[in-house]
C-alpha cells in the first residue's frame, strides 16, 4: 500500500444521499423502515441498488439467489474477489442502519477506488445478501453465494413455505435455480462488513469502531406446551390444564437459567400464541418461538440442554405435554485474525479508537467463514437500539465505519 | 296443576333428531361445532330453527336484535309469556351441547304442550337468544330484550367494531332498530333454561340436576404490559425491557392469588399477543386478556383490586408500564327463589337427584334476573367439558333436564 492511499476518504455527503433515499424506501414514518424479504418495499429497494450501481459506472450482476451486486473489475481478469456488503431487507417495523448502512458503505468505497483511479489486485464487489433477517429463511442469499444452503431450509422455511414460494415469485427467482448461486471455491479473496453494533458497548466505552472476534451461534425452537381446553368459568382452577401456565413459567425461567448460569449468552422467547385463544377458555395450547445465542460453542450446547429440561420440567410441573420443534442451530464463528489486524491498522490510520468484541447478532458474514478471510467491523448503536425505529448511529460514525472499511480493502487488495 | 300434567315427558326420540340435525350445522369433524355470532354457519342453525318452529305449527317471531323465538299463545291475549331458552351461538370450536341443548329441549317442551293441548295460564315462548358467547357483544340478545343493551357495548364491542357491522349486515339488522327489541314491562312471567353444566360438580357427586342459586358476576380486562423492542441477540438480558417477562410473571401469580386467597373465584388468561413477535425481537409490548368470576359479589370486588395490584406490581418488577383497558364487569346474579323450589319439586316428580350450585358461567339468565322470576337448571357435563368439542352430556341426560323443564313449566303456567 503506498502512503498516499493512507489519506483517502470516501464522499461522506455522497453516501448520505444514497442513506437517505434508501432510508425512504420502506419508510413507516416514525424513524424506521419496513423491507421484509421479497415484499413490495423490499423490491423497490433493490431496484434503487441497481440504479445505483448503474449510475456509478459500476457492473451490475446478480445471482440466482438474488443477491445483488456492484462490481468493479481489476486488471487481471481470473483475479479473486474481495466481498464487501450487507443487507437490504430489514424485520417488520425494523430500523434504517441494520444491513442498509452495510450496503450504502459497501458501494461508496467501490466509487471512492473507481474515481481515484486505484488499481487493485482483485476485483472489489459491493453485495446486498438476500433475506439476511429470516423473514424466509435466514442468511438465504450468502448460503447460497457460498454452496451451504440445504434443500431442507427451502422445504420447510421458518417464514413458511408459502410465504416463500410467492416472495421467490414476486422476486422472479425460479426455485430450483436457486443452488447455481453457488461461487466456485477460492473465486473469493475475503468478505468485509461493516453493520451498526445494535448492542450498547462502544456506546458505553466511548469507542468509535469495534472489531468483531467472533459472531455467535445460536438455536432456535418453536414450543408448543399442551393442556386442555376447558370452560374458563365454570372449571375450578384445580382442575386445568392451563398451557399459559406452562409458557409463563418457562418465559421467566429462561430469563433467570440465561442470567445466573449462562452470562455470557443470551435467550428470548420474542412471539407466544394461545389457542383457542379466547378469553373465557382455558389455553389448551401454548406455542412459542424461542432463540439463544452464545459466542462460545460449549457454553451454547451446554445451554441448549438446560433450556430443554427446563422446558420438560415446567410442563411437567403443570400436567402438561411438550412438543419441541428445532427450527436452526448455528455453531460460533470465529473472524479472520488478519483482517482484525488489519481493521486495527485502519483505525490507526484514521485516528479512531477501536475495540474487540463478539457480535450478538447473526450475520451473512458467518456464511463466508469456511470459504474466505472473513471480518466485520460495528460502529456504535445510541443507547443500543436496534431492530425498531428508534435504531440510530451518528452519521459521523457511519462515515468512520465506511473510512475504515475504505482503508482495509486498501491494505488487502493493492 | 292437575295429578295428570305429572306424567307428562317430553318426546325424546324427536328432541333426538332436532339435536342431530343442529349438531350437523356447522360441525368441525371432531365432534364439535363453530357456529360464531353471525356466521354463515350460525346464520344456517338460525334458519333451521324458523323451519323447525313453522314445522311445529308454532309462530315464529324474530325483534330487531335477531332473537328467534317460538310462540305458543294462550286463551287470555294480555297474559304475560314464559319464556324458556338458550342460544345457538358457539365459540370458535366449540361443543354442540352449549346453547343448543336449551334451544331444542325449549322447543320440545312447546311441542309436548301443544300436542297434549294443555290450557296455560301464560304464553309459552322458546328463545335463541342472538351472541350469548360474545364473539361479538355478548349477551346481546337477551340484554336488547329486557331493554338494558348499553349503546356504548355497540360502539366498542368486545370483538371489534367492524365484525360488528359486518355480522348484523348479513343477518340482516339494521343496528339502529335494536334497541327496538325491548319487551314492555311486566311482559315476561319468567325465564327458565337448560344448560350443560360446564364442571365437574354433577359428575363427581353423581347427581341428575343442578339447581343453579346464582351466576357467577365478572370482570375483564385488556391489558398491556409495555418495554421495549431491542435486538436479541446483541442486546444483554440486564439491558432488556422484555414485555414477555411481565406477562408471564402475571399468568403465573394470577393462579397462584386465586387459588391462595380467592378458592370461590377462577381467573384466566387466555389470549396473549407479543409484539412485534418476532423470535430475535425482544418483545416490546405483552397484550393479554384476563377474565375472572365470583357468585359473591364481595369476593369478585376483592379479587378485582388484588388482580390490579399484581398487574402493577408485576410491571413494576420488570420495569414495564402497564396500560389496563376495561372489557366488562357484571355483578353476581341470584337466581328466583320459588323458581328453585319449583324445580326441585319437578325433581322430586321425576325421581330425580338434584343439587344446587353456583354457575361459573355466564349465562342470558343474569340479563332478565331484575325483570322476572328467573331460574336455571344444569345437567351433568362428562368430564366437565365445554367450549371444546369434546363436550358430552349423556342423551338420558338430556332428557332428563327437558322434563324438569316441561314439568316446572306446568307448575308455573298451569
């Protein structure tokens, strides 16, 4: 890298425009956006990416899984491809930084290289991974990109084979190309992203960027504790067989296992349905979806197990069945020790300070691991928030992360 | 009453087929039904019983609440009308007994009366009384009827506004004209039902009949229990306003008061909703319904002010808000005491065993408790099942409670 590179910024007014104009696309009025995969704000969305890139003189490609992408070709043509992105798709009622900040940051550093006339020895791709949040199925577009995506995930998606098949269609992707995403191994250099922490620590240390050590694994299930419909009025409380009891019990016992045995992971049970789920029956049935996570492969599994026999025993203790369904396990995933080191370099470069952490949240980078040098770098969430409208991070760190993001594909590619 | 009225019954074979062919409308396969307020499945059962009364030789006569009715005219056109009945009306997968049984063995006891050409000294007249379940208002029938329906019951009712308009649209009524249902006053000579137990009270002791001496007065609530969305996987337990928490520890302590401090009450939560229920979201809000039941008036006021107190105290603990909506409220209602006796005499003429109790449930009876004498009898529920379609009552049951019915009816009205 030749020292004259070390001054180089991105536009940072060029890539607000792009964040606010993307930021509009969804928008629910209140701070945040709506894009889940595949719907109709979602799609507008991608169709502003794809302008984007066009408009920047940059290739425009995109694969089977519908993951889109801007590319900047370099001199030598079987060169590899060094990855930088995100995603485009949010949750419901989501924030504007989660995945869209990757993205916009993603496509800035390709126009910073392109119009300063940088030559690099890969090709620079800024990606938007599809269905990154699982309103389908999870990580769907990078597992693809990288040959992992399992039929099963197609057969039986978290968001519901239905909602899949008509997302797939309004998308134009045909099903069973889906696979033909796949890259051809050692076609990838490394995968860079750059995504707000939606955690509290930078905030609270007063750091500028985190470098990502390791993104956590994580299970999830869908439990259904089993009683009987009864009467609400006319059956003693003796004689129930409340699922409500059941689902209470074990809400606030997951919190109390998670917090006294398991400190560093974390747990949360996010949606609950009583059937029938009227107010005069007793819950004959309560089901919930469940997540866990941890960044330390024996302290998930050793969580896994205590969370099962928690839930056994809290049926148990009111006459109930359990029904456990698992819907995804994923082990920790450690990030490339020498893009961390070269993260750090850039954060020297620049001037910002930085701090090493484990991501809570899952990412598409996790899906790149086993196939390329993967890093990841957070810049802070005010007070934390993230996956609602109030998500928000300084627009001076969003233009650090991007500086940063700018100065390591420097350090790696010339 | 004449020795001879004494052994009189019902015709049991035609009360039989009046059940099955109810039974058929709207069964969901398992035994069950879901015939809810206003559904073309409840329009349907409402069309049979008009055939059913016209078949009969009897006049039909439907108010402007939809409340269908059978009429039996007496020699003396000013005489008042005992009225005798229940609903048609099911909740969502209910059972084919709740409702149904007092509409058809009503109609028997018209039929038996008629064919014998007894001489009454009132009008008889068999009622299906319009959303008894309160799918929509509750109790709307019978509360129009004695002129009691609150305009405000219309305007916010328990199931929604638009269900509502919707529902009288295709049964045909004209809201406005509802309040026209209201009966002049000293009109009604009595109200008497047949009811499925919905216990266990006359399984277990082994007794035909209950005698009901009250039912039991309630109170409902919306209530909200309010945190905060955040990430879950990158937002620490200790940061989290989890909404779940809050409601889950309430479902737990509502049974745990109850069945402490309050053993003559029951109390259920039995709907919940988390939003904005996603399994990696921490809950921000924790929606649940909560309904509970006294026959003393006493105890339900004290378990209305402790149930409020735990809500509070429970929010307070996770460092929730709480928000509490009103649903309903409705004093205990004791039931005519010469009407018990009346049918404990029927009992006695029938060799009978019988018992008085206290109904959990509510029923349209408690609408006409301050308008005329109004009593009620329960025969026995197998396994004390109900609002489920495996609700059973034995058919010789059945029976049983229909000339209880048609023998009280000839001690009033003869």
């Amino acid at each position: 890298m030749t020292e004259s590179f070390s001054t180089l910024r991105v536009n940072a007014d060029r890539m607000h425009d792009s964040f606010i104009h993307l930021a509009s696309i969804g928008a629910t009025g209140d701070g945040g956006v709506s894009r889940v995969t595949f719907s109709e704000e979602h799609l507008a969305a991608r169709t502003w990416f794809r302008t984007e890139i066009e408009n920047a003189g940059l290739e425009f490609h995109m694969d089977s899984a519908g993951n889109h992408s801007a590319v900047l070709a370099c001199d030598d043509k079987n060169a590899p491809t060094l990855l930088l992105g995100s995603h485009l798709d949010s949750v419901p009622n989501g924030g504007r930084f989660d995945g869209a900040l990757g993205v916009v940051a993603a496509i800035e550093v390709l126009r910073t290289v392109k119009e300063n006339g940088i030559s690099l020895k890969t090709k620079l791709e800024a990606i938007d991974f599809t269905d990154e949040e699982g309103t389908l199925v999870g990580l769907l577009g990078s597992a693809a990109l990288v040959g992992r995506l399992h039929p099963e995930a197609l057969k039986n998606p978290r968001g519901g084979r239905q909602n899949l098949v008509e997302g797939m269609r309004r998308a134009g992707l045909p099903e069973e190309a889906i696979f033909e995403a796949a890259r051809p191994k050692n076609s990838l250099a490394g995968y860079l992203e750059l995504h707000i922490e939606q955690g509290k620590r930078l905030e609270r240390a007063g750091i500028n960027i985190g470098i990502v050590s390791a993104i956590v694994g994580y299970g999830s299930y869908h439990m259904s504790f089993i009683g009987r419909a009864d009467h609400a009025g006319s059956t003693t409380m003796e004689d129930r067989l409340d699922a409500g009891q059941g689902a209470g019990a074990f809400i606030l016992a997951v919190r109390e296992l998670v917090m006294q045995e398991f400190p560093s992971c974390v747990a949360n049970v996010g949606k609950v349905k009583f059937s029938p789920g009227a107010s005069n029956i007793v819950p004959a049935c309560a089901d919930l979806f469940l997540e866990f996570r941890s960044p330390d492969e024996t302290q998930l599994s050793g969580l896994d197990v205590a969370l099962m026999e928690l839930a056994g025993r809290k049926a148990e203790q009111f006459g109930l069945k359990l029904l456990v369904e698992p819907l995804g396990k994923h082990k920790p995933n450690l990030m490339s020790a020498n893009i961390q080191q070269a993260f750090q370099k850039s954060c020297n470069i620049l001037g910002l300070s930085s701090m090493g952490l484990a991501s809570g949240a899952i990412h598409d980078a996790q899906s790149l691991v086993n196939v390329c040098l993967v890093g990841m770098i957070f810049v802070p969430s005010v007070d934390g928030a993230s996956h609602a409208p109030r998500e928000y991070t300084k627009w001076e760190d969003c233009v650090n992360g991007a500086n940063v993001l700018l100065q390591t594909v420097l350090q790696l590619a010339t």
